[in-house]
C-alpha cells in the first residue's frame, strides 16, 4: 500500500521530498553501513535534489545510480547525471561514489556494463535492492524510462534494459532499470507536481494493464512506496 503526501507550494514539494530521501539515506548508513540510490532524472526532481544536497549527509557512504539516461552525452542539457549532479554537487568527487549510466555509445552495450556493475555492486546472488530511489512519472504513464505500449514495464530478464528511440514520441534511445529492479527497492519516493499529471497518477495508483500505464508497476514494490505530489496532480478520488 503506498502512501500520499500533497505539498501546499513547490517549495514544500522539495522539501518533502529530500527530507524523505535523507531519512533513508540516513537509515542505510545506520543499518548497513552504506546508502545506495538510484535517482530519476526530468525537471521535477531537480528542486528536491537541491534541497537535498544542502541537508547534512553522510556523503562518504553513499553510493549514487541512476534510474534512468537519455542516450546523449553527460554535458546535455537532457541529461539526467547533468541534472542530478549538478543539483546535488557531485561533479567535486567528495560527495560520494557517483555511478554514471553511460547514455553514449551501444545502448545494449551500456545496458549490459551497468546491470555488471549493479551486480558487482550488490552481489551476485543478492537482490539488487537500492535502499532509496527516485522515480517519476510522465504524462503518459511512464516511469523511469518505461514507456506505455512498448512491452518494457514487462521485461524482467535482466536488471538494465536499452530501449530504442521512440521518433515517432520524440524520445531518444534510453537505459533504464527494469521493473524487477524497481520493485526490489526497499524504499521509493515518486514525485510529480502540477495538474498535467492527475490523471497518470490516478491511472498508476488504480489497477489495470501495466503496458498501458507502466508506473502500475509500483502497487507491486516491495518496499516502502510514498508519493510526494502537489495539489494539483492529486487525483480528485
Ligand atoms: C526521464 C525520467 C522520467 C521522468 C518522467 C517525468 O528520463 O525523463 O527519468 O522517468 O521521471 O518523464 O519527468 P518530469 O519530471 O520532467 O515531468
């Protein structure tokens, strides 16, 4: 069962939101000695990710993934790494181990170096449970960077998937965590703010074809689900 906060203002939006995530960072460190957390990229995060890196962490013990990359160069404006690492300050190499998805090159071949190093990571035999992720959702139903109507919510045969360019949507060729991965997180927050994206909440939280809406998903996550949304993308029910 996932949980619901409405912020009043942008503002409060992010401070939910990084208040949540340092908690879980916080915990990590506390129960296992190191926090591992995956990060969406897009525009709503960035604010969260900001107030997030002006809160006192233990940076050394974290080790920062992606959920997702756009199939560009880590200097593009589209950037998800760009996104995060500048809102959080990575870049200075003190704030922890940064564990860049590499969206150049082969996606096929990127998709299989960051399922190797998930695995390094995590263990061979362990399940790769990220202790804090951040995840969107689109307009469409998407998240991460599983798109409706494409079979990727589905795909559960490996841990990062490349999923081809969509011209027709104008999306660019993308890695992303398959569904496995981010239903074995112990703990999720989804963040989406403005009435564009009532109805896809109100279509993830409600039951019916995860191809159709593949942030369904996430009513079958393992762990600990909370929704940081405004007033405007809180479906009405
Ligand atoms: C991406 C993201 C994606 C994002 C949604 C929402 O690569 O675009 O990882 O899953 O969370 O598209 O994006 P916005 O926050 O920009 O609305």
């Amino acid at each position: 069962m996932s949980e619901r906060l409405v912020a009043r203002d942008p503002a409060e939006h992010a401070m939910l939101a990084a208040e949540l995530l340092a908690r879980g960072i916080a915990e990590a460190v506390a129960d296992r000695g190191v926090a591992r957390v995956a990060l969406s990229g897009g525009t709503t995060p960035s604010p969260a990710y900001q107030r997030l890196g002006a809160l006192w962490l233990p940076f050394d013990r974290v080790d920062w993934f992606w959920v997702d990359e756009r199939a560009v160069r880590p200097d593009s404006p589209r950037s998800n790494y760009g996104m995060a690492a500048r809102a959080l300050n990575l870049d200075g190499g003190s704030r922890g181990r940064v564990h860049r998805m590499v969206g150049e090159g082969d996606l096929a071949d990127q998709a299989r170096s960051y399922e190797e190093l998930l695995r390094q990571t995590f263990g061979i035999a362990a399940a790769v449970a990220f202790d804090a992720m951040v995840l969107g959702i689109g307009e469409d139903g998407h998240t991460a960077s599983l798109f409706p109507g494409t079979g990727a919510a589905a795909i559960a045969d490996r841990l990062v998937a490349a999923i081809g360019p969509q011209h027709d949507r104008g999306i660019e060729g993308r890695l992303t965590l398959t569904a496995p991965v981010i239903l074995e997180a112990r703990f999720a927050v989804v963040l989406a703010r403005g009435a564009s994206k009532r109805d896809a909440v109100s279509a993830a939280l409600s039951s019916g074809s995860e191809d159709e809406v593949p942030a369904r998903i996430l009513r079958r996550a393992k762990g600990r689900v909370v929704w940081v949304l405004d007033r405007e993308a809180t479906p009405s029910d």
